[in-house]
C-alpha cells in the first residue's frame, strides 16, 4: 500500500516537472533568461505587468491599498486592476522576489503554471477517459505545449485559464454521470474570479461539453 501511494506520488511530481524541464531546457537552448540574456519581458510584460506587479508586490506588503491608489493621476480605484490582471493566486509569490527579480518571478510563474496545466490535463484524460497514466501524459503534454501557451508565455494571465478548463470538464461528467453539481459551481466560481476575461468562453465552450456528455451517456 505504502509503495503504491509513494509511486503514484512520484507519477504526479514527475508530470509536473516534465514541461518545466521542457521550458528550461528551450530556454537554455535559445538564450532566454535565467539562462541568456534574452527573457519573456516583452510587449505587454514588459509595458504593463511589470509595474502592475511592482504595485501588487506593495500591496501584499502592505504599502499599498488593492482598492484606491494615489499613483495612478490623482488617484483612482484599483479594484479593476486587480481583478483584470493580477487575480491569479501565482501572484502570491511575488512576495518571495524582491523588485530586482520581477523577470525571474515571470519564468518561475510561467514555469509553474505549465506544471499544473500538465497535472489537470493529465488528471482529466486518466479520470475520464480511462487512459493509462503514460499515454495520457503524453497526450496533455500536447495541450500543455498548445499554441495558446507557447504564445503566452509573455502574457501569463491567460493561463490560469488552461489549468481549470480539464478540471471543469471533469465537473461536468460528474454533473452528468451522478448529478454532483457542487464541484462545478466551486471551480467555475474560481474561474471567473482568476481570470475572468477568459470566462465567458469557459462558459460558453462547457454549455456544448455538457450537451456533447450528456448525448453520450445516453438515456
């Protein structure tokens, strides 16, 4: 018993590590920081969230207000802000790099965030689908390594949404298959508060995945 749970914890942790390794060793190749002296801080990165987690990282520290902020003209509500671009809880971890080291929280987060799109892809393609862990490892790293992520490694916002949207579908087979709508309530609430730009099209997309599992259970 004991070695089978220390097995399938070393299965989770490696599925995890995978695409960051992926990431590290891309970066290394290409030159991109912490391993070159290119990096990720480019465009909005560069131009927005880098003064954004500047002001984020005094708010966890107390410095600063999440509600109003007299830096902005003669001072306006922040609220917006927050919840626009800097509701993830990745963010948290602002607080273990200091202003210097805001390019390296962007990898680390960047890295981290590929992780646990890999996990919840992973979980959802064994769960649902009956694959064995191998295969579907591979398979999630597929949608781990999408256009979309690859894309938004600068725009790291966006991929909040990626980790939830395989565990909302599982959600929605337990809706289907046995009536449990609580864990999607939860995670769809989580949804929508991390990134809510990008909830709209979660919502849309499991309206048609819950008519396409509910065609498929049948009467």
């Amino acid at each position: 018993m004991r070695s089978s749970r220390l097995r399938s914890v070393l299965f989770w942790a490696g599925c995890f590590v995978v695409p960051i390794a992926m990431l590290c060793v891309v970066a290394a190749v290409r030159g991109v920081y912490p391993f070159g002296g290119q990096s990720f801080l480019t465009e909005d990165l560069k131009y927005q969230y880098v003064d954004f987690f500047t002001w984020f990282r005094r708010v966890l520290t107390g410095q600063e207000s999440v509600f109003y902020s007299t830096a902005c003209g003669l001072g306006a509500n922040t609220w917006g802000l927050y919840s626009y671009y800097l509701a993830s809880p990745f963010n948290l971890l602002l607080l273990l790099f200091d202003q210097d080291h805001l390019t390296l929280f962007a990898f680390v987060v960047d890295a981290l965030k590929l992780g646990c799109i890999q996990l919840a892809a992973t979980f959802y393609l064994s769960r649902r689908f009956g694959l064995a862990r191998g295969h579907a490892t591979v398979l999630a790293l597929g949608y781990t390594w999408g256009l979309w992520s690859a894309t938004n490694l600068r725009n790291p916002m966006w991929m909040d949404a990626l980790i939830l949207l395989p565990l909302l579908m599982w959600t929605v087979w337990l809706l289907v298959r046995s009536r449990h709508w609580v864990p999607l309530a939860l995670l769809m609430a989580a949804d929508v508060i991390c990134c809510w730009y990008t909830a709209y099209m979660t919502v849309l997309f499991l309206i048609l995945w819950t008519i396409l599992e509910w065609w498929c259970a049948g009467p």
